[in-house]
C-alpha cells in the first residue's frame, strides 16, 4: 500500500464533513437492494416495448454495453467511496479533487435531474392508479399529491425507513423479473408454443435477423438505453449512511453486473425467442405483451403493481438523493447554509422540502401542459444524468492520480483496468452526446438546452460567490444533531 507523504499533508484542502449529523441506519440488505434497485428501473418494464419496436433482438446488445459502462462507472463510484464513504458522494468527491465550481455544477445538475425525474414519476404514479376503474373517477392530481405526501414522509422520518421501503420495493421489482425468467425458460425448454408461435431462435432468423433495421438504428437506440440505468449512482449516497460500507459496497457493486446481464440481457433473448419481436409494442409493457399472449388471467393487474412500484422507488429514491446532495453543497457552500439544516432524525429537511416545492409545481404544470411538460422534463434529466456519470469519472481519475503521487494512500477496490477503462468510459459518454444529436426531435432538443442551462449554471455561481464567504476551517459550521 502506498503511504501519503507527510510533506505534503500540510497542502491538502479542508473539507466539510458532509456526514456530520447522520445516522449509520442502513444494513446489508438494504445496500444491496439498493445496488440493484438502481439499476433495475420504468427503463426496463415499460420502456423495453419501444425499444424493441425500434431495434429488435439487437436491444440486448445494446443493454449489454451500456451495462457493461454502467458497472465501470459504479466501480469508479466504488473507488471514491471506499476512499472516502461520504453521504454527498459525487459532490463532495467533485470538490476535493476537481474544485468547488466542479462540486457546484456537479450538485445542481444532479438536483436537476432527480427534481425532473420525479416530476414524471408523480404523473406516472397517478396514471398507473387509473389503470383499475374503480379510482376513475379520482382526479390525477389527487393520486401525485398522496404519492408525493407518502413518499416525502418516509424519507423525513429517518434513513431507515427510506431504506426498508427502497428494500421491498426493488424486491417486488426482482421478484417479477425472476419469475418471467423462470416461467419463459421452462416454455422455450419444453417448446411450448405462445400465440401460435412456435419458440425458438428461429423467431428472430425469421423476422429480419439481430439488426432488423440496420445497424444505425441501434447505435442511435444507444442514448436511449442510457437513461435506463440511471440511478446506479444513488449507492455512493447510501454508502455514507452505512455501518459497514467497506464490507458491504465492493461485494453488492461486483454482483451488479451479473444482475444486469440477467436481468437486461437474458430477459431480451428470452422475449424475442418466445414472441416474434414485433409483437412487442411501445405505451405496453413487453413482459405484459408475453404473458397475455399465454392466456394469464390478471397479469395486466400484476405487472401494473409493478410498474407503479418501479416509480414509487424512483420518486423515493430521488427525494433520498436531492436532500443529501444539496446538504453537501451547503457544506461547502455552494448552495444556501439553510440546506445544510438536518432536523431531529438526522434528515436534510430543508433539502427535501425544496425538492418536494418542485415535484409540486411539476404537478401543476403538468394539469395544464402535460405534453410539452413531459419532453422538457425529460430533456433536462438527460443532461443531469450524463453530467453526474461524467463528473464521477473525473473524480476517480484525479484520486488515481493522487494515489500514483504518494498523496494519498490506496484504499482498494480500484476500477478495473484504469485510466484506460475511464477515458473509455468518459469517450463512451460523449458518445452518448453525439448520438443523441441525431435522434431528432428529442435527442436535439436536449443538446439544444444545454446553452441555456450552462448560462443558468454561471449566473447561480456568480450569485453564490457574491453573497457567501469562502468556508475555511474557522467557519462557523452548521449545527447538527447528535446522532
């Protein structure tokens, strides 16, 4: 192990501790639940019908190497935490070793991000509630108004609630996926046949081959894909609330990435084997299209709870996130000192609440432009989430570099293959970017809003910058609870 220099300890920055005050409140389980609830997402059960739709068999491949870049960047992730657990994760990594102008983008594109994303996931909510007539007549603002009051009072009692409720609910998401695995492996085992079709792999030689619509398509479904997987980053949050992180955390991120080529990628081969690709459709859940096609009475009902389970934690998990990411800016001062409040079970309140305002002028808005809304949401958590990917790779570079200096001493589990696995990671993003330009009318779009977006960022800390004082370590610091 390489051991820091001692000459240089006098030069290293002084840091706010972002963990003052919290709570080590989440187990074992809950981390790993965490780990693959992250991962496992609205991007898969419901989206994977318009994937299909758009690439046919070759979506598995494209899950794959998105997979595959998105344990990459857990691992990098995985790198910084067990250099340093920290509930402000990417942002408190961001200030240390890429600068507080770093930290404070890194932070305001993440709270972006969550905030947009759980402006769909209310909507969501409430639309999945309509699916049984019996709550038709209840309005849809109703329905993400109680979701959101549900949701806000877990995380405001304490992270151990938040933690047991993100368990069940990516257990119930588990749970349903492994089931289909079972059941659809058995029918294509036995050769059982599904709508008159009989399965096997001669339904994708059948039906255009892997590439159905070519290549290009695939490629340009690959941006797509991305935002399937967002959330990965939500463990290096979890990971400060932690009892036992540096045992728990390398052992639920290395087993991530064997979930996700179950999960993903066998749950494709298996769909486009028992059902020709095209009888998968986009608005419809293909695991929905799979078992009404076998006869399934209720599965519509089933995997309706499931989908408005996979939002749920979605809007739970991003409530989570928003309040410990703008606490850490508030440390650091690069977000108002009010934010770094915690009340008396050692919760970010202020942060919550905050974020709580947003989901709610969301749900306003989207009563009286829920179309427009929608692609603008959408557009603006796109940037969030490739900025906070990007910004977690960074970190991990300038950490490795220290590392390799003798400033810091390694703390293992480094990312395999670095730098060259993390340039490729950052290229692999950009790519992502690039892509995305040509995916007209969305994908333009947001690259569209990233001017507007870069000005908001300069002027917000510009605004900071002149009405704070830098942190020091004389600072006055935030009063927490004991814990």
């Amino acid at each position: 192990m390489i051991r820091p220099d001692p000459a240089l300890e006098d030069s290293t920055p002084i840091l706010p501790e972002d963990d003052d005050g919290y709570h080590k409140g989440l187990g074992a389980r809950q981390i790993q639940m965490i780990a693959v609830g992250g991962a496992i997402g609205t991007g898969l059960f419901l989206g994977a019908g318009s994937r299909l739709q758009a690439a046919g068999p070759s979506l598995a491949l494209v899950y794959l190497v998105c997979g595959i870049f998105s344990f990459l960047i857990m691992r990098a992730l995985g790198e910084l935490v067990m250099h340093r657990p920290t509930c402000g994760s990417f942002v408190s990594y961001a200030r240390e070793f890429l600068g507080e102008k770093a930290a404070f983008i890194a932070g305001w594109l993440s709270f972006m991000n969550w905030a947009m994303t759980g402006i769909v996931d209310i909507t969501a909510v409430a639309m999945y509630m309509h699916f049984w007539g019996t709550f038709a007549a209840v309005p849809q603002w109703a329905f993400a108004l109680m979701a959101l009051c549900i949701v806000t009072t877990l995380n405001m009692v304490g992270v151990r609630w938040f933690g047991e409720i993100e368990f069940w609910f990516s257990l119930i998401k588990i749970v349903a996926l492994c089931l289909f695995l079972i059941i659809g492996s058995i029918i294509l085992g036995v050769r059982m046949p599904v709508d008159g079709h009989a399965t096997g792999l001669h339904l994708i030689a059948d039906n255009g081959g892997i590439f159905p619509h070519g290549l290009v398509a695939s490629l340009l479904l690959v941006q797509g894909v991305v935002f399937a997987y967002s959330g990965i980053e939500l463990i290096g949050t979890a990971a400060g609330e932690c009892a036992d992180v540096r045992t728990v955390l390398p052992r639920s991120i290395n087993s991530v990435i064997w979930r996700i080529g179950l999960f993903y990628v066998l749950s494709v081969i298996l769909l486009v084997n028992l059902l020709p690709w095209t009888a998968y459709h986009g608005g419809t859940s293909p695991f929905v299209t799979f078992f009404e096609a076998l006869g399934v009475p209720g599965v519509d009902t089933i995997m309706n709870i499931v989908v408005l389970t996979a939002a749920l934690s979605s809007l739970n998990s991003g409530l989570y996130s928003t309040g410990r990411v703008l606490r850490a800016m508030a440390m650091g001062g690069a977000a108002p000192q009010s934010l770094a409040r915690l009340n008396a079970s050692s919760v970010p309140a202020n942060g919550i609440w905050l974020t709580v305002a947003v989901y709610l002028v969301g749900v306003v808005l989207n009563y009286i432009v829920p179309s427009q809304v929608f692609e603008i949401v959408l557009n603006m958590a796109a940037i969030g989430i490739i900025s906070t990917w990007a910004f977690i790779v960074l970190s991990q570079m300038k950490l490795r570099q220290a590392v390799r200096s003798g400033r810091i001493a390694s703390a293992g589990f480094e990312m395999p293959g670095a730098p060259f696995t993390s340039w490729l990671t950052l290229g692999y993003l950009g790519s992502v970017l690039v892509l995305m330009l040509f995916d007209y009318p969305n994908g333009t779009c947001t690259l569209a809003t990233m001017p507007v977006v870069a000005i908001i960022l300069m002027l917000g800390w510009k605004y900071m910058n002149t009405t704070r004082s830098t942190p020091d370590a004389t600072a006055e610091r935030p009063q927490c609870p004991t814990p």
